[in-house]
C-alpha cells in the first residue's frame, strides 16, 4: 500500500470554538480552514504542522458518529489519515489481506480530498483513513 505520508491526525472535541483557542493561543498554530461535512455530520477545522495537518471534529448531531465517538470514548484522536494514490486499488488490496472496509468505495471528505475508512478490529485498535487528493499531482506510492 506504501502510503506517501501522514495526511492528517482526527482528533474528536466537543467545542470546535473551545479547541481552536487552545490550538491557536497555546501551542501557536493557526487554523486556515472551517467546514462542514454534511452527510458526515461533522464540523472541521485544520491545523498545519510540518507536513501533517490536524483535524478537529466536531459533530453537529446528537447521533453523528463523533457525538457518539465522544460518549464512548471520549475527546482525543479520533483516527490517523494516509495519502495515497489510487485509493480504490488500496481498498482492494486492503480488502485482500482480509481487513475490514467501512467504506467499500471512496466518498467525498473534508478539503474535497476521496477518503475511505478502514475498520479498527482489522487495523489494531486505530481508525485508519485514506486519503487521496485527486486534484493535485499524483504521489509516489
């Protein structure tokens, strides 16, 4: 699969307006980007750092999977996100070496990247994306 990097950390809060603050004024970063994901039930904010981003996720219903992400498990990391090219291809792959497929297609994510998720009890306890921007250039995989 050899992805080319970590495209970003996911991290679930309750309070996107409460976690900027604290990501600006404590740590020094600065977020460049707000959406909303609507099918996904979820608000978003980015961070830069380096060449890894952090995405903070807030949900914007009571039943979106990070509302009940929260309820179970509490605020913190949520999943980790790989870029990689052909995204499809590595689904089926990953699929071939018997992991467990949340999306058995790639569907439209924040920052209009195709994201897929890959189930936790095949991924050794992580939610694990993939990410493919299929509007810059391609990446080496």
């Amino acid at each position: 699969m050899k992805p080319s990097h970590i495209e970003h950390i996911g991290i679930a809060v309750r309070s996107l307006d409460e976690s900027i603050r604290f990501y600006e004024e404590v740590l020094g970063l600065q977020c460049y980007n707000i959406e909303e994901v609507k099918d996904q039930k979820v608000r978003t904010a980015f961070f830069q750092v380096g060449d890894t981003k952090l995405e903070l996720l807030e949900s914007t219903e009571q039943d979106g999977p990070i509302s009940k992400y929260i309820e179970k498990k509490g605020e913190g990391i949520h999943h980790i996100a790989y870029a990689v090219e052909n995204i499809e291809q590595k689904l089926k792959t990953a699929e071939e070496h018997g992991i467990r497929l949340i999306d058995k297609q790639p569907r439209k994510g924040a920052e209009g990247l195709d994201i897929a998720f890959l189930h936790p009890k095949s991924t050794h306890g992580v939610l694990t994306e993939l990410c493919e921007d299929k509007t810059r250039n391609r990446i080496n995989s």
